[in-house]
C-alpha cells in the first residue's frame, strides 16, 4: 500500500501516532513549525480525504486520530526511496547508511543481531 505523505503531513501524522486523539490546538503545539490554525486543520482535513486519519466529535471539538499505522507508512517511504534513489536496492542503501552515519558499538551490536536473524 502506498501512502504518500508530504514533509507536512508526515509532521502531523507523527503528532497523532504518538499523541493518539488531538484536536487542532493539540497537534499545532506538538508541531515545531508556528503554523496557523487553520493551516493545521486543512493539514488533518486532507490526511482525512486521503484516508490517513479520521476524527471524532466531542462536541464542538474535533479529535483526530491516524487509522494509518506508522509501520505502514514508514515501510511506504523506504519502498519509494529505495525506487528512486537506490534501483530497489536494499543492499545499495544499507551500504550508503553505513558509510554516511557514525554508529555507537550498541547500535552496531544491535544491527549485527538484526541482520544474523535475517540469515535464519
């Protein structure tokens, strides 16, 4: 399943993926940018019409929530990057991840057991 997101909408989306239920005010204070209301509310409308997100009243009060899970989403974004950058080459794109990043022995220990249990 693809799930497109922009830079925006993914900011929102890690808003109510950790928060859960948020209105409007919830997820602009939660958001490191100092966007508008209504700039937030046309963010959460759109994840809505997309199928990413649902809402619930409260009253006046909307709540909104991701139907979408995070796993799903993050797993669409690497299919898409490995697509256009990496030939669909996971191979390609663990190898530039390791030749670009500076790793703590734990988190080395820690890819080493996630790779020995791939070869299982």
């Amino acid at each position: 399943m693809k799930i497109p997101l922009t830079d925006r909408e993914a900011d929102v989306m890690q808003v109510l993926w950790e928060d859960g239920h948020s209105s409007v005010s919830d997820v602009q204070k939660r958001l490191s940018d100092n966007l508008a209301y209504t700039t937030v509310l046309t963010v959460l409308r759109t994840l809505e019409a997309k199928g990413y997100a649902e809402h619930e009243e409260e009253g006046r009060l909307h709540r909104y929530f991701a139907i979408v899970l995070q796993h799903a989403a993050q797993k669409s974004a690497l299919n898409h990057l490995l697509g256009k950058l990496f030939k669909d080459s996971s191979e390609l794109l663990f190898a530039r991840l390791v030749s670009d990043q500076k790793f703590s022995p734990e988190q080395i220990r820690r890819m080493r057991k996630l790779l020995a249990g791939k070869l299982k």
